[in-house]
C-alpha cells in the first residue's frame, strides 16, 4: 500500500471522529449523522453542544469535557511540532485544564479546531513517512477517538 493510501484512509477515520459522520451515510463507528445533519457525534460538534459550565463539569474522577478537550488539542499539537523536529519537553500534566469561562471555552473549542486542522494538513503535505512518524499518526488518531468516547461519557452527566 502506497503512503498516500494509507493516509487517505487515516484521514477519513480521523475525519469521522472529528466531524462526525457525513450526513445520510454509514460511518466507521459513529452513530450515523441524520440526513439532515441531526445527531452529529463528531468531537467539534459534540464540543460546540455544551455551554462553558457543562464542559466545566468535574466528574468523579476530576476531568471535565474542558480536561479532555485541551489534552485532546495539546497532543494534536505536538504531534504535528513532533513531526517537524521538536522533541520536547512536552508538558502532558499541564495540557489538562480545569474550569473554563464562556470565552476560554469558544478559544478552546476553536483550539481544537485549529489543531485538528494542522494535523490533516501535516498528514496530507507529507510525502513520506519515516521512523517512528507513522507510528505517532496512528496514535494521534487513536487518541482522538479516545477522548471523543471520554467526552462522550461524560455529556451524558451533565
């Protein structure tokens, strides 16, 4: 199988579990998007759903969908800072936050995005993949899914 065809295939996946499922259409393992766009359980539409004191929850065991939605953008951006050279030290700890304001959760909604953003733009302009890069592209993804099913968990409590 060529690079290309495997990341083609990667981004697909990591598409679902960003976007969710596109409309009317089978998915890999999300919930199915109505045809009409209902029931989105992409992680962007599924963060965007919650106001700030709902993503602010603490569960019991002290992470809130704020927690896993910054951990979730901090990986996304060291994978991509990985890739082109930077080998830390990286502050996984500190990547956790704990209650956001109104305005701290839209930054951080659209850090996600942007982080999201840069990993599909990395896997799609690379090309070739080398050592241990195919190994953390995987393991971006796997991350991502994840902590979409910790957030999703967690929704259902608040």
């Amino acid at each position: 199988m060529s690079d290309k065809a495997f990341v083609n295939g990667w981004l697909r996946v990591l598409q679902e579990a960003m976007e969710g499922g596109e409309p009317g259409q089978g998915t890999a393992f999300l919930d199915g998007t109505g045809a009409d766009g209902s029931g989105n359980h992409g992680l962007l539409a599924t963060l965007e759903a919650l106001s700030a004191d709902q993503a602010s929850y603490p569960t019991a065991l002290g992470m809130s969908v704020a927690a896993q939605a910054a951990h979730t953008a901090y990986y996304m951006e060291v994978t991509v800072r990985w890739v082109q050279g930077d080998r830390g030290p990286f502050d996984w700890k500190g990547s956790f936050v704990g209650t956001v304001s109104e305005g701290e959760w839209a930054a951080l909604r659209t850090r996600v995005r942007v982080a999201y953003d840069e990993v599909v733009k990395l896997a799609s302009n690379t090309p070739r993949w080398d050592g241990d890069e195919p190994g953390g592209l995987a393991a971006t993804l796997a991350h991502a899914c994840y902590h979409l099913g910790a957030i999703r968990q967690i929704v259902k409590l608040v």
